[in-house]
C-alpha cells in the first residue's frame, strides 16, 4: 500500500467523472499543443524557405505578394518587369547575387519557373537522375513533382496557363523532362524548373497564334505571367521580361540602404522575406490566440471539473479521511493523498493530450493535403510544450487547493462521532 | 497503562465529560459504561489522542499525551490504539486485505502480507480478503475492522458501541473476538457501551455519570 495506489483506488471509484475530466484536459492540451507544434513548424518552415535570400525584387505592388510568390511560391506575383532592370541591379557594388526568375504557368498545379542553374544551386539541390536543362524547353522537376506526376527522364508534357490547375494548355510547346532533382525539403521540390528562355518562347508562341485565332483567355488581363509584352503589339522582338528576382546582398550593411534605393530609383519594388513573413504571421497570429485561448478555456474547464469532482468527493470521503487519520496518517499525508490523486488525473490527461497533438500533427496530410508538409513538427518537442505541462499539472493542483485545504482541516473526533 | 487524571472537557461553556481518576493496568478488559450523551465516544477520543481535554493529564503507556503534537501524535496514535468506531468506518475505496494494509502504511509499519492473511483468517473472513466493503456484511465488516484495529499489535485497543446493531448471538461473538484479539495481540482493551448485553461479558466497568450539562438541565426543568 501506499499514496500512489490509495490514489489509483479513489479515480477507479469514480470511473465517468474521471474519465470525462481526463478526457477534458486531454482535449484542450491536445488543442494547445497542436496549435503549438504547427505554428512553430509553419514558422521554420518559412524562415527555412527564405534561408539565403535577402530581397525579392519584382513588379510594384504588394511586397508581401512579391515574397509569396517569389520565396515561397504561394502566391501570384504582382507583375512582371524588364530583365535589363534586374540586370542592372545585378552590378550594383552592394548585390552579390542575383537569379531570375519568370513565372507564369503550371503542370499539374505545380508551378514551372525559368530560371538560371544558380537557383538549383541556390536551395542545394542535386540531380537524382538526368542532367540539367541546357536548351529551350528542357525541363528538370523537383522531386514532389516527379513522384506525383510520374513523369520520368526524356518524357514530354505540356504546361498550362496560369498557376493553378485548370488553365489552358500550352499544348503546341511541349516541355521535355531531361531531369529529376533528389528531395531537398524546401519549395524546390514542388517546382518544375526550365530556363526563362523557354517561359519566352511559350508564350510567344502562344502570341502569334492569338493574333490569328480568337485565345481562349485574355493575355491582357492576366498580370501573372512573364510574357514578353511587345509581342503582342509586334508580333516579333520581344521585351525580355522576368517575373522577380532573388538577391543575395554582398554585405549585410546593404539592407540598410539598398532596398530604399531600389524602391525610389529603379522600377522595381524590394521586398524582406522576413520583414514580410513576420508581418504575415501578426495576421494568422491573431487566429492562432483565439485557437490558444478555446484550449485554455478547456483546460480551466477541466480543472474545473476536477475541483468540483474532489470537492463533492471529499464530503463523502471525510470519514475515510478521518478513519486515515486515526490509523496515524498525518494531515500531510491526507493533504498529499489528494494532491496526487488530482496531479495522477492531470497527468493521464496531459499525456494522453500531448500524443494526441503528436498524433494529430503527424497525420495532418490526411485530412488537410495542404498542410502535409508540416508533420514533420510532430517529432518535434517544442520548448513551448513544458508551458503546457506546467499549465496542465497547475491546474490538477489549483483544483485540489480548496478540497486539500478543508481535509486538512478536518475534526476527525467530531467527524467520526457525527458518523 | 493508562491513567486519566483530573478530566474535564468542555465544548463552549458546556461541559461534556467531567472524571477525576481512571487507571487501567496492561492487559486488563474495561467496560466503559454510561447512558447516551454521557460522553463516552470522547472519552475514547481523548484516550486515542484524537481529542485534547480542555483539563487534565493523559497517560498512556508511559506517554504523556500533552507532550504530544501534531504528526508526532498522529504517528504515536497509529502504532499504540486501535479503535473500532461505532459505524466501522472501512474505505470502500479499497478491498479487505487493502484496508487492512492501508493501516499498516499510515502507521508507518512495514508491508507484511503475512500478517494480514493470518489476522484475516484468525477474526474468521480469511476467503474475503479480495471483497469490498459494501459486498461484507454487518457481521463481516466489524470482523475486519477488529482486524483492522489490531493489525499493527497496539497497546491498547477502544471499540466504540461494538454491539449496537447485532443480534444477541453475534453480540457476544463480537465480544469474544474482540477480548480473544486483545489478548492475542497484548492489549489492554476498553470497550465503550450502553448496551446491558456487554456488562456481564467484561471483567471491570468505569460507569460515567450522565452528561454533567444535561443533568443540569434536567433539573430546571424539575
């Protein structure tokens, strides 16, 4: 015998109250720490994503867009802009690198972006099969790509217009898969890439036959594409034209003045990737709390439960408190009883909460395919998760104050003559 | 082995238990008679510690209970009294054999099944050990709890009104288990009763006056 069986004996007499109050503070431990794990995932994810680039440049408008759509390709970019302008900043003292990048359509809703081999290089990506692309319309797809697609070495496909699935097809240019790139775990691996050569000469294509046939879209109203605009006045000659470009500063005291002076001078617009993703995360950030706030209140709720489960316990339970009491128990013990008995509860809860949050997270591709990439979180232990052992522990001894107190309390001579 | 000297206790300005002198030596049987209200189940409370008179000295077994405070009292209490309430008072949370290894624990006397399994089986409920509380008869339950009273061999053992709701046959077994277990354990034993059944059973009575206070009232009203 001892305090850790009394205590099991006692939840055992009480099975539903119990089971319903465990099974409150699993819930909301459960909330809180799913919050917990995908939030921080989310966050390193992003700054993962932005690791190695210091501005994205592109077309004025929103910088927050220009960072969705440039570093982690979730959003259509605001415009395009002329490659002589990224060329240019590409000689400025203070840049020490820049990638191209022209935009515009899919395959298969994943996104095909021209581009230079030093993007491949940038995000240290490296070829599983095949070899590089090094003439127009050669296409090497990111690994994500590759196994969804199954589209293997030497194959052809055609991209379609626009970012998401379900745009016209570029059916006349198709793309030659020349190589496949082993999985990095960052964006790459959902990206086809080709060079901005063959983004130009899509569209180009695709120009000449709108002059002579009516397009099933309207060129002039999509913005989100890298097409040479003078095309469609001249039919030849294009402006060369990109959609943004990633910079590496040579020194971080470019930030200080860098960003300012492409925005005032040149046409085009310098957005942070981590200025703009912190500002992105005040925005969900206000969701995430009320998320946090829902599981706190579970968790006092349970607490709550638990308070009222020992303080109805104890009015049956005096005798026996007094009877522990007469065979030696000290009021110590009686208080130490309790307390365990509430924490042993808190615990259940707080453990089986903690494996659900793991759970959940691990299998959240299964029910949120968007939200996949984010179970790696799942094997993660966040610093953040002793807040919510402390706060779970907290509230099984918070309950247990009031009842703790009046069994300390007790008369056991007059406890026992009333009985 | 024990004397109460110079009792007097009161609650308020009421005094409930007034005794100048009761000395019991080691091993000897008490009856502690006296009508209802006379303030007998305090007067076991004082001789178990659980209740300080308001007046006068406890000795038992050499031990001034004055001196005695807090869990040093509480730790004293369980290794020198058992006591038998009047309603039993067995933790329905724990089985037979639990409750009786629950008193071994909070006396701080080593886990010894043994010793359980042979008490169990000498007060007759050895094939219910594994029973709850609310599965044992009135006749079972007061079998353990004598057990229960005993478990840890305490000097001096105090049944609170043993007989009250048993029928002749069983009140003189309960009787005679619990002089047997008293003796079998070397103890000196007092049992508290207004029962007229018990009288005869006991060697030696301490008869308590009626509650002083209701005495006195009574005799306004007369």
């Amino acid at each position: 015998m001892n305090v850790v069986r009394l205590a099991f004996a006692y939840a055992r007499r009480r099975p539903l109250a119990t089971v319903f109050n465990i099974a409150l503070l699993a819930v909301g431990v459960a909330t809180i720490t799913l919050v917990i794990l995908l939030s921080r995932e989310l966050e390193q994810r992003l700054a993962r994503e932005a690791t190695g680039i210091d501005l994205v440049v592109g077309a004025k408008g929103s910088p927050l867009q220009l960072v969705l759509a440039g570093v982690y390709h979730a959003d259509v970019p605001p415009g395009n802009v002329p490659l002589a302008a990224v060329e240019e900043l590409a000689r400025n003292p203070l840049v020490q690198q820049v990638i191209p990048l022209a935009l515009g359509d899919s395959y298969r809703g994943f996104r095909i972006v021209g581009t230079e081999p030093a993007f491949v290089a940038h995000y240290g990506a490296s070829l599983a099969q095949g070899s590089g692309w090094s003439r127009p319309m050669e296409a090497v797809l990111g690994s994500d790509v590759a196994r969804a697609s199954g589209l293997a070495v030497g194959t052809t496909f055609a991209g379609s217009h626009g970012l998401a699935e379900g745009g016209g097809d570029h059916g006349e240019t198709p793309y030659r898969v020349v190589g496949i790139l082993a999985p990095t775990g960052r964006v790459i691996d959902r990206l086809v890439l080709t060079g901005i050569d063959s983004v130009w000469r899509v569209h180009a294509h695709e120009d000449a036959d709108a002059e002579h046939a009516d397009a099933d879209h309207d060129h002039a109203a999509t913005s989100d594409r890298a097409q040479p605009s003078a095309a469609r006045a001249t039919g030849h000659a294009p402006v060369r034209e990109v959609t943004l470009a990633l910079v590496r500063y040579k020194s971080p005291l470019a930030a200080a003045s860098l960003p300012r002076t492409i925005n005032a001078e040149t046409v085009l617009q310098a957005a942070s990737p981590p200025y703009e993703s912190a500002r992105l995360f005040t925005v969900f950030g206000v969701g995430t709390e009320v998320v946090r706030g829902f599981a706190l209140l579970l968790i006092g709720a349970s607490a709550f439960g638990l308070f009222v489960a020992l303080a109805q316990a104890l009015d049956e339970r005096r005798y026996d408190l007094a009877i522990m009491r007469v065979l030696g128990a000290r009021r110590s013990t009686i208080v130490a009883v309790l307390l365990l008995e509430s924490v042993l509860l808190a615990a259940t809860g707080l453990v089986l909460g903690l494996g659900l949050a793991h759970g959940l997270a691990a299998g959240i591709g299964a029910w949120l395919p968007a939200a996949a990439p984010l179970a790696a979180g799942a094997r993660v232990w966040q610093p953040e998760e002793w807040g919510v052992v402390a706060l779970a522990l907290g509230a099984g001894i918070i309950a247990t104050l009031l009842p703790a107190w009046r069994a300390y309390r007790l008369d056991v001579a007059a406890t026992l003559a009333e009985g | 082995m024990f004397a109460l000297i110079g009792i007097e206790h009161r609650y308020g300005a009421a005094t409930v238990l007034r005794i100048d002198e009761w000395r019991a030596a080691e091993g000897e049987h008490w009856l502690l008679a006296g009508p209802s209200g006379s303030g007998k189940t305090t007067l076991l409370h004082i001789l178990a510690g659980l209740t300080t008179p308001t007046i006068g000295t406890v000795v038992v077994g050499g031990t001034d209970l004055g001196t005695l405070k807090g869990s040093a009292r509480d730790r004293w209490r369980g290794r020198t009294v058992g006591l038998v309430p009047q309603r039993l008072h067995l933790v329905g949370a724990l089985d037979v054999r639990d409750n009786l290894r629950l008193a071994q624990f909070l006396a701080g006397v080593p886990d010894d099944p043994e010793r359980v399994r042979e008490l169990l089986a000498a007060v007759g409920v050895g094939d219910l050990a594994n029973r709850y509380p609310r599965e044992l008869s009135q006749g079972q339950a007061q079998r353990v709890a004598i057990a229960r009273s005993v478990i840890n061999r305490p000097a001096l053992v105090l049944a609170d009104e043993p007989t009250a709701n048993l029928d002749d046959a069983h009140a003189a077994g309960a009787l005679e288990l619990l002089r047997a277990q008293a003796i079998a354990n070397g103890a000196t034993l007092v049992v508290a009763s207004h029962d007229a059944r018990v009288r005869p059973l006991l060697p030696r009575a301490f008869a308590l006056p009626p509650r002083p206070a209701v005495a006195a009232r009574d005799g306004i009203a007369a």
